[in-house]
C-alpha cells in the first residue's frame, strides 16, 4: 500500500481579523470580522479602515473620522496584535496574514 501525499494548500489571500468595541460594535453588528487582501500587496492599519468605510458607510466614517479634517479621530486607538500602533508606524503600520487589528474607542470612566 503507497502513502498518498495530501496536497499543499497555498493560500492566495491575506487574512485580517478586526475586533470592535462598544459603539462599533453597534455600528458593524459585529465583535469581530475577517477580512480577506490579495497576497503580495500591502495591507495597513489605514487601508482597513479604507475597507471598513466602504463596507459600514456613513455611520462609520462619522465615528472614525473627523468631519472637518477627514483624518481618524485622536481618541480612536488601534492595537496589532495587542501592540499600540502609535508605538509603530500609526496608520501606515503594515499587517500581515494572521494578525488582529483592534479599534477600540474612548473609554469613559469617574
């Protein structure tokens, strides 16, 4: 009897998975989504957000971005893999396959 070899699933896409919290949560309908990039092209922290617009519209952009200058609101933070991208590269931080984008929004306290 001959041991078959299994094939070699390459995959041909670049897996993010986005965690939201508290009013994105509302605003997505989701803890959590992954989405899918060609291979071989840079993906951002800014180029989901591009993503994420496109899929969520006006409600997200008016939670995200300023109205005004058109950049991401100050008191949004994001974390790569549990990492303050403000200690990276902001929103020109690059993901790769695998990783976990967080935006998580002010958090109120007294």
């Amino acid at each position: 009897m001959s041991a078959r070899a299994l094939p070699v699933l390459v995959s041909k896409s670049l897996h993010v998975s986005v965690r939201f919290f508290t009013t994105l949560r509302e605003v997505t309908g989701k803890k959590e989504e992954t989405l899918e990039f060609p291979k071989g092209k840079t993906v951002t922290v800014d180029r989901v957000l591009k993503r994420l617009t496109q899929r969520y519209g006006r409600e997200f952009v008016e939670y995200v971005y300023d109205g005004k200058t058109g950049e991401v609101k100050g008191f949004i933070q994001f974390l790569v893999n549990g990492r303050s991208t403000s200690s990276l590269k902001g929103l020109a931080t690059r993901l790769a396959d695998g990783d976990v984008l967080a935006i998580i929004p002010p958090v109120g306290g007294g």
